[in-house]
C-alpha cells in the first residue's frame, strides 16, 4: 500500500510524473521568440547561454527541493525565505514574485503574444490595434475569472498537446534541412554579451519551481525530487538547443531579421504557408494559456496577501458576493498586466521579470546555507550532496547574471525594492501606533 504524507495526500506520483510536470510548466511562451534575440548577439554560439541557464535553475531547483523538504508550510518561496530570515524578507519576496516577476513576465508574454499575431496579421503593428486587441483580451480574462469558471484537467492536456506538437514537427523535419556552414561560429563571444543574452534567455527557464508544490504527492521525494530535477531539466536542454539549432542552422545570418516570430519563418520554409499557421497558432495557443493560468493564480496570492496584511490593500482580499471569487484582486492584476503590456517592450519585461526572479532564487539559495547552520537534524529532509557547494555556485552564478543589468536597470530594481522597504517598515510602524493606543 503507497504511503501517505503527513497532509493525508497519496504519494502517488513517480519519477516520470514529476519529470513530465516540470517539463510542461517550463517549456512554455518564451521558447517561440527568444531564439532570435539569442542569434542576435551569439549567432551559432547561443547553445552557450542555454547551457548556462540549464546549469543555473539546476542548482536552483536543487536548493528549492532542499529547502522545501525542510518548511512544509504553504507558500513556496516565501515560506522558505520568511522561516529563514524573518517578516521581512518573507514581505520583499511575495511583493517582488507578484509584482515584479510574475506581472513583469505576463505582461512580456501578452506583448509576444501580439507581436507573434501581427506576423499574420499586420493590423496588429499599430499601437492603437494593439492597445484594443490587449484591453480586449484582459477584459475577457477578468469576466471569465470572475463568474469564476474552472478550466478542466481535458482542456489543459489539449494546450499542452497543441503547444509543443508544432516544435516537435520543426525539430524533426528541421534537422534535414540544416546547413551545416549556418552553425560555424564566428568566434568566441564577449563574455559580457553571453551575460546579457543568458540574463534574457533565462525568462525560458523560469516557473519550475511550481512543479514542487505537489511534493506531498511524491513517491520517494528524497529520491524522485533531484532525479526529476535533473531528467527534466536535460530534457529541456535538448529541446531548446534543438530548437536553436534547427533555426540557426536554416535561417543563418538572417535569423535576427525575424525577432517577433522566428520560428513561423523556419516553419515556412519547412512547410510553407501552412507551415507558419500552424506555428503561430501554436504560440498563441501557448501565450493565452499561460495568461488565462496566470491570470488566475496571481490574484489569488493578492487576495491571500491582503487577507494577510501582508500588502497593505485591504479592498485587495474583497469577495464577490455572487461568485464569491476575489474580484477586485483579479481586476486589479488584470488592469496592472494590461498596462506594462501595452508600454513595455519584451526584451525589458523579460529582463526585469527574470532580475526579480533571480532575486528570489538567489534568497532560497541563502536559506539552504542557513537552514544548514542551525544544524538541526531531519531525517526526512533531502540534502544536497557536496555540502555548501550548491547553494553557493548557484548565488555565484546568480549574481554574475544579475552583473550583466545596465545601470538604469539595476536603479530601476534598487528603487522597486526600496519602495517595498518604505512600505513594509510604515505598515510595522502604524501596527505598533495602535498597539500602543490600546
């Protein structure tokens, strides 16, 4: 009889269930535009920047399934950072996830999402038919979620299904195509230029972390976690620098002429113009499942958050009187997306979602070295073999992409976080007011 976890759930899921559900939550929108930005600046040598961000959410993952095998609480990444470092730390990393990472990346995948339509359509170039079609979608989004209609198990095997079968047939039918001259380096890149290119490129690698949420639900998880970890994460590798290496190999020096959908050109020179429906209907399938997702889970941490007091918006944790759904959390997420997708640029919403990603990776990593120095022994907890070596590479490494920010960049983070900082210590001090008024 399988055992149970201390939650009551069933340990029911294996090696390949794990493996296959980090692999569906990674390989996502990302992966259909930021081939070309990678040949921009690397040509034949971006494998480079996909071994260097395979080699980082690895050790990445690793210190999540450390750390999570220690704070069994909800709350992911908060819970580990808040149990290890206090109210403080825990406040920074759910508003920097919320608002930096999570709505800097949906709003970067909205605006792929458009850019990969006007291929097709060019209507979609003009701002104006792009500010509609945005408002239209995110207003959709919003009524849909708050009558509060629930998206079934059917309809997420089909998206999945319909995302990575067009990159499957590229890869395969691609492979015969390939000239072999498109992929001769020309050098050795700047090593600058592979930081600034991995900084970007690691928008592809990110959400894995979600896939441990259901490690209560693992058979063996000091076993399964690291082999899931490290199976899934090869998988992708493949995938991707497949995927790059099709492309590259077909498109040659004129892969960056084709930076709102390269892989619709690569199809239609596969297959032609059936070719390129079929691609860009598998992006925007992909994009507009990750924002119908994403637009339901991150209200939800709002709602949480406010009902918390952990964001100081007490509107924020309103339910509906009818649907009982957070609405006003769902319309204020919706509304805050719609805009940084109508003004931003990809390429910057990539980067300032991964730089706040990476901020937090970066405090799970420091949990492990300081869950490690309390020395209390859990026989039940998964360890990292090697020690310290882990946890430490992967700060390292997070800090030398985190280097690769421009300056107005790393002010930009700087003032985010400084405002979470004023926010947090007035919120503390209004408590402590009232406190002393009773």
């Amino acid at each position: 009889m399988e055992k149970s976890s201390e939650e009551g759930l069933k340990r029911e899921i294996g090696l390949w269930g794990l493996t296959s559900n980090i692999v569906n939550i990674v390989i996502g929108s990302g992966i259909f535009v930021l081939p070309a930005i990678v040949s921009e600046k690397l040509g034949a040598a971006g494998i480079l920047a996909y071994l260097f961000c395979g080699f980082l959410i690895t050790m990445i993952m690793l210190c999540f399934a450390e750390v999570g095998s220690r704070v069994t609480v909800t709350g992911g990444a908060y819970a580990y950072i808040e149990q290890a470092f206090g109210n403080y730390f825990g406040f920074l990393t759910t508003n920097i996830f919320v608002f930096g990472s999570s709505l800097m990346a949906a709003s970067a995948v909205a605006n792929a999402l458009v850019n990969t339509l006007a291929t097709f359509i060019p209507l979609f170039e003009g701002s104006f038919a792009k500010a509609f079609f945005l408002i239209s979608i995110f207003s959709l989004l919003v009524i849909i979620n708050v009558i509060g209609v629930k998206k079934g198990i059917t309809l997420v095997k089909i998206t999945t299904i319909a995302k990575l079968t067009p990159l499957l047939l590229l890869i395969l039918f691609g492979i015969t195509k390939v000239a072999t001259s498109n992929l001769a380096w020309k050098g050795v890149p700047e090593l600058s230029d592979l930081g600034k290119i991995s900084l970007i490129l690691f928008f592809a690698f990110q959400g894995a972390e979600g896939s441990l949420s259901i490690s209560g639900e693992v058979k063996n998880p000091k076993r399964t976690v690291p082999q899931a970890i490290f199976l899934s994460f090869s998988i992708i590798l493949i995938f991707y620098i497949s995927i790059q290496l099709v492309a590259q190999g077909i498109l040659g020096d004129s892969f960056s002429n084709f930076k709102a959908s390269p892989l619709a050109e690569v199809a239609r020179q596969l297959f032609g113009p059936i070719g390129v429906t079929m691609m860009i209907a598998g992006a925007a399938i992909s994009m507009a499942g990750y924002l119908s997702s994403d637009s339901m889970n991150m209200p939800r941490v709002l709602f949480r958050s406010a009902k918390d007091q952990v964001i100081p918006i007490k509107q924020l944790s309103s339910v509906h009187s009818k649907y009982s759904t957070p609405y006003i959390s769902i319309i204020v997420y919706a509304i805050l997306t719609c805009f940084f997708s109508i003004t931003g640029e990809f390429r910057q919403l990539a980067i300032f979602a991964s730089s706040s990603a990476l901020l937090i990776y970066m405090g799970v990593a420091l949990a492990v070295i300081k869950f490690r120095m309390k020395k209390e022994k859990d026989e039940a907890a998964f360890k990292i073999a090697g020690g310290y070596t882990v946890p430490i590479i992967a700060i390292i490494t997070i800090l030398w992409f985190l280097s690769n920010l421009s300056a107005k960049e790393v002010i930009g983070l700087a003032i985010f976080v400084a405002i979470l900082s004023m926010i947090y210590f007035v919120m503390n001090f209004s408590k402590v007011t009232e406190r002393e008024k009773e």
